[in-house]
C-alpha cells in the first residue's frame, strides 16, 4: 500500500488555477511537505528542455512535493511570487519561497533541491 503511495507522489503535478495552487500549498504545508516548482512556458525551449529532467527529480525526491505551472495559464500564481522569467524553479518550505533559480541549469537545480531536502530531513528528524 505505502509503495503505491509513493509511487503516485512522485510525479508532477500540474497547478491548473490559482485555487488548485492554494490547494496544494496548504496541503504540503500542512504535512511539512518541501515544495519544488517549475514556472514553465510551452514557448519557451529552455523550460520545455527540464520537463524530463524535473520528472527525473520528481522521482528521486518522493517526500517532496513537485509542482509545474504553466505562466500563461496561471498568471495569477506567477504574478504572485514574481516570477519573470522562465524557466524559474523555487523552493518552498510552509509555504513560503524559501530558494529561487532562473535558468534551465539541470546541475545546479539539482545540487538545490538535494540541498534543500536534507536540511528539510534533518529538521524533521
């Protein structure tokens, strides 16, 4: 059951509107959840470039929560965390932007979100 579970977490989810972005915040804050999103553009090739390699990151950080919104289509929720330019990954902790990377760099969102996680681990520990 719990393998299930995790299986089913690991993937990303899609922020569709400001509310399912509410609705996600609240629910990883409440379980003390690390959130990792990707502020994506379909034009914009660099952003469309991480999608596997956030998938990729998605699946190796079960106990984090991955979200992917689309700029154009949730601009309320890019306009809220000031979100200029994609693609831009940010690192949330209760809810809060607590980390923020602009550029499609696989490497160094990699070395952030391991970073981020353990400290998250130890914390909880």
């Amino acid at each position: 059951m719990e393998v299930q579970e995790q299986q089913n977490k690991a993937r990303v989810a899609k922020v569709e509107s400001l509310e399912s972005w509410d609705l996600f915040v609240t629910q990883a804050t409440n379980q003390g959840c690390p959130i990792v999103v990707h502020f994506t553009a379909s034009w914009c090739m660099p952003s469309v470039a991480m999608n596997p390699v956030f998938e990729e990151l998605a699946a190796s950080y079960p106990d984090a929560l991955f979200l992917t919104v689309d700029v154009d289509e949730v601009k309320e929720v890019a306009a809220k965390l000031e979100v200029k330019a994609m693609p831009t990954f940010l690192l949330m902790r209760d809810g809060a932007p607590v980390d923020k990377l602009v550029g499609a760099n696989p490497e160094e969102i990699r070395k952030r979100i391991d970073g981020f996680v353990q400290s998250i681990r130890v914390s909880v520990a």
